[in-house]
C-alpha cells in the first residue's frame, strides 16, 4: 500500500493537470528551407509578409521612413527603419566573397600599409595596423581597382590572422598607442576616431613637408572615394525606389542585385580603409572620416561565419513570419497572424481570457521555436565585437553612440523621467483595476501586458477608452475641416514646405514634386509606408507616401518634410558624414516637428480649428493621449535593449535569459506576463526587432531628444519660458520663427562629422541627452495625475508580487494575478483544488 499511494497520486495529478492544458495542439514547429547563401529561397512579396521580411532592409530601403509616434508601434511595419543609418546597413551582413583585387599603393607614403618602405623617413614607429605578412601583386586587377585605399591581396592574406593582434589591422581601436575608442569628447583632440598623441609629436610630423604632401595625397584619395561611393549608393537606392513604387518580380530582382553590389562595394572600402595607417593623421575631420568608413560591423566577419551569422536570422524570421495561432475558442480556425489578426485582436478586444489565449499563444509561437538560434547568435555576436574590436558583443550594440558608459548614461536619463511614469502607471492600473476588477488585478502590483492594447505593452492608445480622464471632452481632430476645405495630397506637402520657409529653412523645388509619390497610383503597386529618400546625389530628394486626408496624414507630412530639410543641410558634407549625428538624430528632429505642428495654436493659425479650446480638461486629455504612447514606450525600449546589452556581454546567462527580461520589465515598465512563464519560452522572439538583430535603443533616445529640441527651438522663439503659466512648452509654436530653424539648421548642418555630444552642446549648449524637457512638457499632466492618485489613495509604483519566470518548465501553465497562481481558464477553482490534492500527497512543482 505505502508504494501505490505515490504512484496513484502521480497519475492523479498527471491526469486532473490535463483539464488545464490548452485544447491546442503543440504541434512541431516547421523549419525552414534554407539555400546555401543564408537566404529562403522563395521569396515573399504580398504586403504583409513584406513588411515583417528581414531581407527587405538588405534589398530595398530608404534611408529614413515615418515613425509616427516615436517609435511606439508594435510591429516591423511601424517601427522598423529600411536600413536607414549607416550603423545599421553594417551591422546586418552579407556573405558575398571579396573579389581579388590590387589597390594603388603609395610605397613611399607614411599612410601606406606597409610600414618597411616608410620606415627610412624617420616618420616614428611602425604601427600597429601594419599587416607585415601581406604581399602585394603589382599585376593584380579587380572590379573595384580604382578605388583609392591600398589592401593586401586576398591570395596572401590569411583571414585567421584577424584573430591576431600581431595581425590584425584594426587593433588601433582598442587603445593601442594610447588611443581609446571611448575618450571623452570634450577633451580637445580625443573622441572616439581621434589620436591622443602629444603636441610635440604631432607638430614634428605636421612640419614636415612630406608628411604634408602625403596627406594631401590622402585627402584627394578621399574625395575620389566619397565620389565613387555617392555613385554606388545613387544606383542603388535608385533600385530600390523603382521596386518600392512599382512593385513586381522585375523590379524586385534588380533591387536585390543592386544591394548586393552596394553592400559588396561598401565591405571593400571599409577593408581598403583599415589598412591604412592612421597613427599619423591629425586632423580631427580626416581621422573621423576615415574611422567612419572603416566600421565594418558583421561584415567583418570570416565569410563562414557571416553566412552561419546570416542563416541564424532568416531561420529566426521565417519562424516569426510563418507564426500564426488559433481563434479564441475556435480550434479550427488556425489562421491568424499577427499582422493584421492579432495586432487588432489585441487592440479591439475588451475580454480578459481571448487577449490572454492571443498572447499565450502568440509568444509561443513566434518565439518559443528560435530560442536555440538565439542562442547560436549570441555567440557569434561575441564573434562580431571581437573581429570590430570591442570587448563584447554589448559593447559593440552601443558603439554607434559614442560612450563608455552609454548604458548608465540612459539609466540616469530613465531616473529623470521615472516619477513622471510612475504617476501614469499608478493611474492607469486604477483605471484598468476598476474596468476588470480587482480580483484580476492588484492595487500594488505590476500590471498584466496583455490588457494595454498592444501585444507588448509597449503604447498604451488602444485602451484610451478605458483610461481617458475627461470622456466628455472629445479629442482634437481637425480632419473634417481639412476634408470641407478642399486638402490634397499636394496641397498638405506644400503647406509643410511653407512652415520650414517660414523658420528660415530651404525650399524644397520642383524637382520633389516631380519625382516624388505623394498618393497611391491607381496603375500600379506601391509600398505605401511612408519615407523619405536621400539619392546620395546632393540634389535629389524625395518623399514616398500614400497620403490620406486626415491630421494623422498632415503631421506624418511634416515628419517626412523634416527627413528632407536634414538632406538639405548637410548635402555639402561628405557622404559619409551625410547621416544624424548619431542613428536617432533622424527620427528625433521629424517628432520635435511633429510636435510643434500638432498643437491646438498652431491647427488654429492654419484655419483648422475655429477657437483656441484653453479649458484644462481639453489640455489634460491632450498630454494623456500623448504620454500612454510617449511616455509609455520609454521603459519597454531601454528594457529591450538593456536585455540584449546583458546577453550580448555576458552579463546575462543564455539559460535564463527569459527570466531576465521580464525581471528587466518588471525593473522599469511595472508589467507582468499575464501568465508564469519559464525558460522554455523565447518571448522576446515575438517581437520583430529581436529575430532581426536590429538595434531598438535608438527609439528611446530620439523619443527624449525630441523634447530637448522642441525645448531648445521653443526658447530660442521666445515661444516658451519656464515658469510662465502663460507660455507652457506643450502649447508651443515655432510656425514663422526663425530663430527656431536656425538653431535646428545649425544641428542639421554637422550631419555626423562630430560627436553628437559636440553637436548638442554647440547647437543647445545641452551635452548629453537631457529628460528634463519631457518632464517640462507634460509638467500639467504629472501634476493633475499627482492629484488624482492622492484623491484616489492610489499607490504610486509597484510591488514584487511573485515569481514571473521560472527555469522549470513544469510551472509555465500557470497563472499569475496579483500575487496568485490562478487557472487559466473559467475552472480556475478545480485547479486550485488539484493543487490542494497534489500538496496534499507531498507533490510540489519546482
């Protein structure tokens, strides 16, 4: 008897566990086709798969597409930009082999790469990105023979030698002859492309009067590159316009083949430019040109491992974009993909159990079956840092932005503007607790993600419904007027020339208008999310959008216009410098437009709105609408890529790096799974940017940024004065205020030829990003939300309320509300009693 009682209970608990298993089947996950080169070999072309296709930022792609609302959209066809900064086109790679080529070599010069011919001139010590074991074949000839950097032919280079610092040509990036990467900006002479070489030795060489014409050498070697790399992107970006607006199987292949070339083009020179020796370049400018062209990113790799770093993500994407659930309910109808199903599933519905079976099943899918190629990436990423030399695969996720310490510098920012979220949290719980009850959600606990009309909790907008502080107050929308007024497409993008005319910016000329797609043609196919498009030509600048007449449609015009007014300002730069100053600069400056065009003054000054609505609750419901998409996105973004900084560096053990993510948004948003989850799950996988590898950090930055220029433009116009109830900033408009643009000229114009710490400080005597300005925005809202907890008695942040992950997969079915691990569905009360019985017979999960 005593040795049949635990096995009865075994199968006991073993047979009452399956009257809570979901009725769907957890059928294997298909793998996918995978051709040789990395790539799937059918290629998708409808407009949804389009959208979520990894492979459209390698072949088609505008530098800069719309992101209305700061990033805060929830899948790849909202937020995901084309390939549009340079940091981002490097660091997804391509597996195409080198071609076997000869540059012209100065053998004399002390910028050659071979040190030996140099040595004789007294010019200092040898440098270490010498490669001394490479030969050069006088009689060598390839496709791109004439572009001006000297290389080692590839039949006398051994790519193992990278591994070596001995050998390896980029070693100069990891302080070597006292260079640091990461010196601070400031410091005169020293940033991250800069020497830190004393005066004395400097003067010496720049005395020197062949040293002089060596350099002199080198800028003209420059000039030509920049000119055949402007020829290069022109052709290829001129590709992928022609495939974005005339979609088809002609279109599409020369794109794809026109990106090959490009990205081919770019490797080399990045190669070609490593090998010169920059121990003896002085000039800031030069130094950072140079250091810019040679970023390399993936593509640094070996060619076997690029490919294996290839196959890794479009394994990965074929599983995010083949994923597809059941219908609540209904296990016959096993259709659903995220876009456009669950994405309006999630934000239409109000029933607590369908958003919860959406989200369960969404994650499960999309990411459960790419946790072990996550975890393959993870290490090549390592291998990515140190080809790039860095130290890890984190510190190379932030090298784009130019700091030592850019993780902690974004945590003190995200301390700034914690107190304002904390208040929006505590009064959106309330909300939400007083919608589904307080037996579903606790008044001290971390909110469930499944319930704020988004699959990752990441804006809150769809349940404005429920959230709204004044419901008899109607929004803003000043679409019918624009309707009653007679709108175009036209007319809406001339008005937006005719605001950056009127702060003293540059007209745009016929030349946009005629070449650029402001509506859907009727007589063909056209990808209509909305971008902005730099030919690489200095004069040749277009917008591509399908432009409805509502207000949504007139800010995203603006948007699209400020795009182009940055190509404006720092077309005379060189085309490597003709970027923001770091990837979110871009994005930041079209929402600071966004946000002078979109207040109530400014909509009246354009005949939109009959009168100036000054009542408090009309302000209030305004900033509200803002922060749940503003404010809200903040803590998922830094937690998103705070996680990969801890994977990609080891911070972070692969075997529990679910858990981990959802501690770091239990740490910073205050939201929950809506079910326990364990270390089966890949939840992250579900989300497009991960499976991707794209960086997220970038959405963060620029939604603070934002602010801090709308701020610096706003004071500049004498438009806002702090502490002056009578000029708030979030009623501010630079509409006719030119000081205001050329302060905004002044940023635009340094492109990425500095620091973007130098380029604030010097255009808003700001030097770091500041959350203080979006503090200042929404100063109106944190304090009615102030108000409204202490008239509620409403606890502001949130409590530890019970484990959210687990490593044990025996857990992952059970749910957490409040503290309580519930059923799942309507029997949640014979659950709990299976668990009494269970507990009852000694029986515990781990």
């Amino acid at each position: 008897m005593h040795g049949v009682l635990p096995t009865c209970s075994f199968w006991l608990c073993l047979c009452l566990g399956l009257a809570w298993a979901s009725p769907q089947l957890n059928l294997p996950t298909p793998q996918p086709e995978i051709s040789y080169n990395g790539y799937t070999p059918n290629v998708a072309t409808t407009p949804a798969q389009l959208r979520a296709d990894r492979n459209r930022d390698q072949r088609y792609g505008p530098p800069y597409a719309d992101d209305v609302g700061g990033g805060a959209a929830d899948d790849g066809s909202d937020d995901f930009r084309y390939g549009q900064t340079y940091d981002e086109r490097m660091r997804i790679g391509y597996a195409y082999p080198s071609p076997r080529v000869n540059f012209s070599e100065h053998p004399d010069s002390p910028f050659s790469a071979d040190a030996n011919q140099y040595a004789n001139h007294n010019y200092g010590p040898i440098s270490s990105t010498t490669d001394r074991n490479s030969g050069i074949d006088p009689n060598a000839n390839g496709r791109y023979s004439d572009v001006p950097y000297s290389t080692p032919d590839n039949r006398n280079y051994n790519p193992n030698d990278q591994y070596n610092y001995n050998n390896n040509p980029n070693v100069d990036f990891v302080g070597v002859n006292n260079r640091n990467r990461f010196e601070n900006p400031f410091l005169s002479n020293q940033d991250r492309f800069n020497l830190n070489q004393g005066y004395l030795e400097r003067q010496r060489y720049q005395q020197d009067r062949r040293y002089q014409q060596e350099l002199e050498k080198l800028r003209t070697l420059l000039v030509e590159s920049d000119q055949k790399g402007s020829l290069e992107c022109t052709a290829n970006v001129a590709a992928q316009w022609n495939f974005e607006t005339n979609v088809n199987d002609f279109t599409q292949t020369e794109a794809l083949n026109a990106q090959q070339r490009y990205v081919e083009f770019q490797r080399i020179t990045a190669e070609q430019s490593k090998r010169i020796n920059k121990d003896l370049i002085f000039d800031r400018r030069l130094y950072r040109q140079l250091m810019l062209q040679s970023e390399v990113g993936p593509n640094a790799l070996p060619l076997d491992v690029l490919d294996r770093y290839n196959r890794l993500l479009n394994e990965m994407l074929f599983l995010y974009n083949s994923a597809s659930v059941c219908a609540y309910q209904q296990p016959f109808q096993c259709d659903l993909h995220y876009i456009p199903h669950l994405k309006d599933i999630m934000a239409k519905s109000r029933d607590w159990d369908e958003l919860q079976h959406t989200w369960v099943e969404y994650h499960r899918k999309a990411g459960r079956g790419m946790r072990d190629s996550y975890e393959q990436l993870i290490d090549v990423m390592q291998e990515v840092a140190y080809v790039n030399n860095v130290t890890n695969g984190g510190e190379y996720w932030y090298l784009a932005y130019e700091s030592g310490n850019f993780r902690q510098d974004m945590d003190i920012v995200w301390e700034q503007i914690r107190p304002l979220y904390e208040a929006l949290h505590a009064y959106v719980r309330r909300k939400l607790r007083d919608y589904y009850g307080p037996d579903r959600i606790n008044r001290i606990a971390p909110i469930p993600s499944h319930i704020l009309g988004n699959m990752f909790g990441q804006s809150w907008s769809n349940v404005l419904d429920i959230l709204i502080p004044y419901p008899g107050r109607k929004l803003i929308d000043v679409t019918p007027r624009m309707v009653e007024q007679g709108y175009t497409p036209q007319l809406m993008f001339q008005l937006a020339e005719e605001f950056f005319t009127s702060i003293n910016m540059s007209a745009v000329g016929p030349e946009f208008y005629r070449n650029s797609v402001l509506e859907q043609p009727l007589d063909r196919r056209v990808l209509c999310e909305p971008s902005a498009w730099d030919f690489c030509n200095r004069h040749d600048f277009r917008v591509k959008i399908c432009t409805d007449i509502n207000q949504r449609s007139l800010i995203s015009v603006h948007h699209e216009m400020a795009h182009i007014q940055y190509f404006l300002q720092y077309r005379h730069l060189p085309k490597v410098f003709r970027n923001g100053a770091n990837p979110a600069f871009h994005q930041a400056v079209g929402d600071a437009i966004g946000l002078a065009v979109s207040t109530p003054k400014h909509l009246q000054t354009l005949g939109l709105l009959q009168r100036s609505l000054d009542e408090s609750s009309y302000d209030i419901n305004y900033l509200f609408t803002m922060a749940i998409d503003k404010v809200a996105f903040l803590p998922f973004a830094l937690s998103l890529d705070n996680w990969r900084y801890d994977v990609f560096s080891g911070n972070a053990n692969k075997r529990t790096m679910n858990c981990h993510y959802w501690n770091m948004r239990e740490k910073y948003s205050g939201i929950k799974p809506p079910v326990l989850r364990s270390e089966k799950d890949f939840d992250l996988g579900a989300k497009y940017h991960i499976p991707a590898n794209i960086p997220y950090i970038k959405y963060f930055f620029s939604t603070v940024l934002q602010f801090q220029l709308y701020r610096g433009m706003c004071r500049e116009a004498g438009q806002y004065v702090p502490g002056d109830a009578r000029k708030p900033l979030h009623k501010c408009d630079i509409y006719r205020q030119p000081a205001a643009g050329n302060m905004l000229k002044k940023l635009m114009a340094k492109g990425a030829s500095q620091p973007w710490q130098e380029v604030l400080e010097e255009t808003l005597q700001e030097g770091r990003l500041d959350g203080s300005a979006l503090r200042e925005y929404f100063a109106p809202l944190e304090e009615w939300l102030r108000l409204e907890n202490l008239r509620t008695n409403e606890y502001v942040g949130w409590n530890y309320d019970g484990d959210y992950c687990k490593r044990s997969i025996e857990t992952a079915g059970l749910q957490v509300y409040g503290g309580f691990y519930n059923g799942a569905n309507q029997g949640s009360a014979l659950n709990i009693l299976i668990l009494m019985i269970c507990s009852c017979l000694g029986l515990r999960f781990s």
